[in-house]
C-alpha cells in the first residue's frame, strides 16, 4: 500500500499536461481502492483482496505508461524545460521500480496470499538464492522458513531498471519474463531518451 501511494504521490508531482485528468486524479483513485483492498485483507477475502490489487495495480499501470507516452510525444517540440525533462524522469523511473516491485510481489508464487499459506517459499517465477539452499543449511543460517517480502522483489526491480538485469535473481516463469522486459523498455526509454536529451540541453 505504501509503494502504491509512493507512486501516486510521484504521479501528482507531474505536470499536468502530462495526466490524463487532474493531477490528483491517480492518487484519490489509488486512496479509494485500497481503502477496499486493506479491508478484504482484515476480513481474510482473498478474492476480493486480490481483485481490489490488481484493480489499482492497472489503473497505476495505465497512468504510468500513458504521462511517459504524452511526453515522448512533446519532445520533438521541445515544450519542456531541461528541469522539468530531469523531474519528470526521476518521477517516471521512480515509479517504474516501485510499480514492477508491486506486480512482482503481487504475482509471484500465487501472490502473498497464497505465499503466507505456504509459509516457505520453495517454488515461484523468480529463483531467490535461498530456494537453492539445502534444508540443512538452511536451516543453520536461520532461513528454514523464508519467503520474499516486498524489498526482495523491490531489490529485484531496481536492478533491472538500472542492470536491465535480474543480476543474482535468476527469471522461470515467461510471464516474468515478459514484465521484466517491458520494465526494462520503460526504464531504457526513461534515462536513454528524457535525462539524456535534459542534458544534452543544459
């Protein structure tokens, strides 16, 4: 949740002809959702918890690619100031990290739901180095019960936003697959093309 209104946060500080709607639109969206999100999680709603998830998950999702499409397209007219090019890509890279780190942890092994049943993670799109462990060591380095939490899957998405690498993160699943390239796209596009060309300006 915190990630969530991270990103809606960092969404709000951009300016406004690069929204769709007001500026503020994407973070009361994000409030309202996990107002209902949080809820079904207290209740024990998995369902309903997962579908408000994935809900707010889109509409970041949407808003995200849809402010780093709009500005793409105002580059060539050169509308924006070398600072604000520098702002609004940190905001959009930011994002991407905090944004890919949610759809990771929202969907790997089955979502946290599931993984907290389980209650060890030995099976999941992403190969942590602690599920090739033996259980004996394992055990010795006090990791018999381990399971990703979100900074696993945040480490996960900041490397591959800076490395365009899983690095020590091996990938299984092909759905994985696809989202790490499309992070990385945007990743690329957002320092290759919006903070070279800010400073190309200044």
């Amino acid at each position: 949740m915190v990630a969530l209104l991270v990103i809606s946060g960092l969404y709000y500080t951009l300016p406004e002809n690069l929204t769709v709607g007001p500026e503020w639109m994407l973070l009361a969206i994000s409030v309202a959702l996990i107002i209902p999100t949080s809820i079904s999680h207290r209740l024990g709603n998995v369902k309903l918890n997962d579908f408000f998830a994935y809900l707010s998950l889109a509409v970041i999702t949407i808003g995200l690619i849809t402010s780093l499409t709009l500005l793409l397209l105002r580059l060539p007219g050169r509308q924006d100031s070398p600072l604000v090019l520098l702002r609004v890509a940190s905001a959009l890279w930011s994002g991407n990290v905090l944004l890919f780190a949610s759809w990771y942890w929202r969907l790997d092994g089955g979502g946290p739901n599931q993984r907290d049943q389980k209650g060890i993670h030995i099976d999941g799109a992403f190969l942590f180095p602690q599920m090739t462990m033996t259980d004996e060591l394992r055990r010795k380095m006090g990791e018999d019960q381990w399971s990703p939490a979100f900074v696993d899957y945040l480490f996960l998405a900041f490397n591959t936003s800076t490395a365009f690498s899983p690095t020590d993160v091996p990938v299984l699943s092909r759905w994985a697959k696809v989202l790490m390239v499309i992070q990385s796209l945007i990743s690329l596009t957002t320092v290759a093309l919006l903070a070279a060309r800010a400073v190309n300006i200044l």
